[in-house]
C-alpha cells in the first residue's frame, strides 16, 4: 500500500490487476514496491516552511500534519489560542517541526503576525496554505 495526496491509501498491486494494466502479477508487485518506498516522499518537502491557515483541526490539521510528515517546519493557526496549543503539541509529539500563532486571517495585524511567526522561527516561507 501507498500514501497519495493527504493520505489517500491506495494498494497498487490490487488497483492495476482491477484496471487491467498489468500483464503479470511480478509487474503488479515491482510497481506496488515502488510505490511503497517512502523516502523520497518522506522528504521531499525538507527544509521548507509551510503556513497553513485554519490548521488545527480537520482538513487543515491533515494538510499541517502531511506537510510535517513531509519534511516540512509547518506554522499552524487557528481563531483560538487554546486550538494552536493543542496543535501544535499533537504535531511535535509526531516529530514534525512546528510553530503556531493565534490568526483570524481577516484581521490584518493577526496576518502579518502570522507570517512574522514563520520568518522567526524558519527564516520565510515556500507554503501557504
């Protein structure tokens, strides 16, 4: 099985017999392999920083956490202190590198807060979500 977009489960071998795309079931399962292999994944996102609004639960957690999982130092906000606590720690206690900022992102000054969180502690940003 294989990881695709924000965690999408896919088992390749099982998706190409169903599809027809294979001519032998080795095929099937060097493709599954290759699939399987995580590294490049796991690090592709190394070194960047991500900003991701509204990220400390649902859709915006798992785009904090699959960004983290990635490689990325992720800057997680919510409306509510206690949510980017709470974040936050879930997040480093997964092993990402994280930092997080109380934001309303139509509130000007919480958005320039929100970005000067990311310069302090990772230097810019190359992800906004």
């Amino acid at each position: 099985m294989t990881r695709l977009g924000l965690g999408l489960v896919v088992n390749a071998s099982v998706m190409l017999k169903s599809l027809n795309f294979y001519s032998t079931t080795s095929t099937a399962n060097k493709i599954s392999m290759r699939l399987l292999s995580n590294s490049a994944i796991s690090s592709r996102l190394k070194g960047k920083v991500a900003v991701v609004t509204a990220s400390t639960d649902g859709i915006g957690f798992a785009i904090a956490k699959r960004l983290g999982a990635e490689g990325a130092n992720v800057v997680v906000s919510s409306r509510k202190e206690k949510n980017v606590s709470e974040a936050v720690k879930k997040l480093k206690d997964a092993g990402y590198n994280v930092a997080g900022t109380v934001c309303h992102v139509a509130k000007a000054d919480d958005r320039r807060r929100l970005l000067d969180t990311a310069v302090e502690h990772y230097g810019g940003i190359d992800i906004l979500v």
